[in-house]
C-alpha cells in the first residue's frame, strides 16, 4: 500500500493525476464497448441466458443472481470517479470490510499476506492494479484478432488522454451522441445510463440493442480519429459486428 500512496503522490507532484482520473473514467465507459465486442458465448452450464451470460452470472444485477450480486463493490462495475486520492481511499476501504467478512465467516488469515496488496481484492470490470495500471478485465475469451484489435483501439484511446490531447467530460448529451468531441473534450454518458441499461442491454441483447449497437458506431467513429493510417484495419472486424448486429456470441 505504501507503494501506491508513493505512486500517487509522484502522480499529484507531477501534474499527471488528472490524465491517470480520466484514463480510469474512459475505461468504465469502455467496459460495455469491449465487452459487447469481445462476447463470445450466450451459455452457461449448458443453457443460454443471453449473449454474455458469462457477464450476467460472473458480476451480478444483470437479470440473474450472480457471484457478486450481495457484494457488489468488489464485482460489479465501478462508478466515475473525479477524484484520484478517493479512488486510493475506496480501495483501502474494501480491503477493509474483505478482510471484515472474512472474519465474519470464522476464516482468521492475513489478507495482507494472502493477497499482497489492498488493490487485489478488487474483481471488478475495471481496477486500478498493485503496480497503478489499470486493467480492464470485463472482455470474454475470444478469436486473436478481435483481441489484438481490442488492444490496439484502447492503447490509442489512453495514449491520448496521457498526451493531454482529449480530456474527459460526462454530459446527459452523450446518450444520444456517445464520445461526442468538442475541442478537446470527449463526453461520456452518466454512469446510472451506462450501469442500469448499457450493461445489461449488452449482456443479455447485446447487438440486437438498438442503443449499445449506437455506442458501440459512437466509439468506433471517435477512435477512427485517433489512429493513424496503417492501424485504422483493426477496425474492420468491429465495423462488421455493427453493421451485420452479429459477435462472435451471435454466430
């Protein structure tokens, strides 16, 4: 922990914390995005509950009772967050109660030691990790190329941010023009939008939404802007989920 605290206070001296507040506000925005893109299987145990029914059962409140249903905090996708010494303090504050319910269910271990960092009790979409990178972790198993593009779209998204080119801005106006550009800003819809129906619109529809498949175009034509000539191919295989209301889960 005392790693991270030193991490962030290079970050605050530096002038950087806002670009590291943005990246991590992009990334939950994101999350419906790369998961719509990367879901590969409607089953679990056998039957289909809905396109991504991995996402449904794995973080919870998705029209199924999940793993992470009764403890959200620690599974479920995380809120905008302006604030780069409050997302250190939250972290700190769900290590506590982990190591709280632990106790509760007479399992008497050392969560420091077990886990090694306060940021390791985190399984959601979205964390901050022990090293202060981040991880985007709510995407499926899926085909090399889907996973390469994937890559390749976020590391010019972020990449951005880091330079200062885009700076982030969430606007009621991004429901209906999501990653609008004004300037130098990129607006993001409000986080109830994105949690209460993208999400779930993408798990269990997910192409067949009318509004995710209209995020998903948004962010497609937003980062087109921002790849260079020899990179705008990894597009292509994203484009045609769009266009043809067909993933890899579809198929």
């Amino acid at each position: 922990f005392s790693n991270i605290r030193k991490n962030v206070k290079i970050l605050l001296q530096s002038g950087k914390n806002q670009a590291f507040v943005d990246s991590y506000n992009m990334l939950i925005a994101l999350d419906t995005v790369f998961s719509t893109f990367l879901q590969s299987s409607p089953f679990y145990q056998g039957l289909c509950y809905g396109k991504d029914s991995r996402m449904m059962f794995y973080r919870g409140n998705l029209g199924v009772n999940g793993l992470y249903t009764k403890f959200p905090e620690f599974g479920a996708l995380p809120e905008y967050n302006h604030v780069i010494t409050k997302i250190m303090y939250l972290a700190e504050s769900r290590f506590e109660q982990w190591s709280e319910l632990m106790k509760k269910r007479g399992i008497f271990i050392n969560p420091r030691r077990l886990y090694g960092s306060i940021y390791d009790v985190n399984w959601s979409p979205v964390k901050v990790n022990p090293i202060g990178t981040f991880e985007l972790r709510g995407m499926d198993m899926n085909r090399f190329e889907l996973l390469v593009s994937c890559g390749v779209l976020m590391r010019y998204v972020l990449e951005s941010i880091q330079k200062r080119d885009i700076a982030i801005a969430v606007d009621e106006m991004a429901i209906k023009e999501p990653f609008r550009v004004e300037g130098d800003k990129v607006y993001l819809p409000p986080f109830n939008y994105m949690n209460s129906i993208l999400q779930k619109n993408s798990a269990m529809k997910g192409m067949d939404d009318r509004q995710v498949r209209d995020y998903c175009n948004g962010f497609l034509k937003f980062v087109s802007t921002l790849l260079p000539p020899d990179r705008k191919k990894f597009l292509r295989p994203f484009h045609k989920m769009v266009s043809s209301k067909k993933t890899v889960s579809d198929e």
